[in-house]
C-alpha cells in the first residue's frame, strides 16, 4: 500500500515506527547510559547524542538488508560472542580517576561511541525487522521515523544513567541484560535453532546462562583490575 504524505495513514505509520523503535531500543539505552557513564560530565552528552545518531543511521541501512543477514548462518553466534564481550567490558571498567587531559578525554569518547555502535548494530538484527514492517516498504518514512527517536532515545539514555549514578547495582544489571540477549540470541542463529527448538525453554536457559557468564566474568575482571591499581599505588 503507498503511503500519502502526511495522510492519517502516514501520521499512524510513523508513529507505529517511533514507539516500535522506543520500545525494541531499552536495551541498547542500557548500552548507551553504560557506555558513556565514565565520561566527564562536560563529554557525556556528546558521546550520547553522536552514538545515538550514528547508531539510528546504521539502522537506517541495516533495515534495508535485515532480512537477508539475519538469514546467514552464524551471524547471530558472533553477535552473541561480541555481546558478551561488551558486557563484560562494561561491567569491567572502574572508576578512572587518573589523567583528565584533552587526549585522555577523546579517545575515552570515541570509544563510548564505538562501543555504542557495536552493541546497536548487534542488538538491532531483530529489531529492525519490526520497524521495517511498520514502515510498509516506504524509505523516507522509515529514516524520518528513526530520527525523531533519536531526541527520545537520548533522553532515556541520560535518565537511565544518572539512576546508574545512584545506584551502581544497575550497572550489573543492565551487564546481565546484556548477557540474557547474548544467550537468547544464540540459541535463535539459523545454524542450530533447529536444536535448541527442541529443548524445553531453551531460550530461557540460554539467557540465564548468558547473564551469569557475563557478571561472572565482568566481576571478576573488575576485581582484578583494583586490584592491580591497588598494588601499583602501594
């Protein structure tokens, strides 16, 4: 069906592809607050705004060939790898109270937003796959869409990591969120959904499983890690 601009069947297409995006993007707002929580406050917005707006740009063409990727066998089993591997980064990373220079402050943005980047693209092989159907084909639909999320994703993001702030424990969540994906999205990759299919809540056990891996392994890692800081200051 050809939609007509700014008809009320446009008007309800784009608002089916804004709350399908607000609603399929609160895990990667836990990447986005996550990523950018160790910033300087004067950096957090930037990280925020730009790995917000490259990721709905990368969207934006990953939409266009979401269902032939998510037909390729495998992919889904890397993503899952990277996934943990980000979680457990995340979780990992202490409070750098070292150097605050120029230099320092850069790299530490760039890398927010290529972690950013990284987890959207992961996350978003789903995802894309409803707001692509909410767009009913139309591409100018689909990219204005995703961009009027991005002023509602970044808010979410900020709000999501002021509470981190406050309440640390969240951080371990959101990694353990992270890691239920990884597991789920495992389990789901065309090479061996056919098996786990057959197993009784399999996507439940492999999400369980994913989330533990990931504090596990995260809160070792960050243990570890002060505790080497801990030697070299003595």
């Amino acid at each position: 069906m050809e939609l007509v601009l700014f008809s009320g069947v446009w008007w309800a297409a784009l608002g089916s592809i804004v709350l399908a995006n607000i609603v399929l993007s609160g895990d990667n707002a836990v990447v986005i607050a996550m990523a950018a929580r160790k910033l300087p406050d004067s950096q957090r917005q930037k990280a925020i705004f730009w790995g917000s707006a490259a990721a709905i740009v990368m969207r934006i063409l990953l939409t266009l060939i979401a269902v032939q990727l998510l037909a390729l066998p495998y992919l889904k089993v890397v993503g899952a790898f990277l996934l943990v591997y980000i979680g457990v980064q995340l979780l990992a990373e202490g409070d750098d109270g070292g150097e605050d220079d120029h230099k320092t402050v850069k790299a530490g943005m760039a890398a927010a937003v290529r972690t950013i980047l990284i987890a959207d693209l992961v996350m978003s092989l789903d995802n894309v796959i409803a707001v692509a159907a909410a767009a009913k084909g139309n591409t100018a639909l689909l990219i204005i869409g995703l961009a009027v999320s991005i002023p509602l994703i970044i808010f979410g993001s900020t709000l999501l990591m002021k509470v981190m702030d406050r309440f640390p424990i969240i951080i371990t969540m959101g990694a353990a969120l992270l890691g239920f994906l990884a597991g789920e999205m495992f389990v789901t990759d065309p090479a061996d959904k056919d098996f786990f299919d057959k197993l009784t809540d399999s996507h439940m056990w492999a999400g369980l499983i994913g989330a533990a891996t990931v504090v596990a392994i995260g809160t070792f890692v960050a243990r570890r890690n002060k505790a080497k800081e801990a030697a070299k200051a003595s």
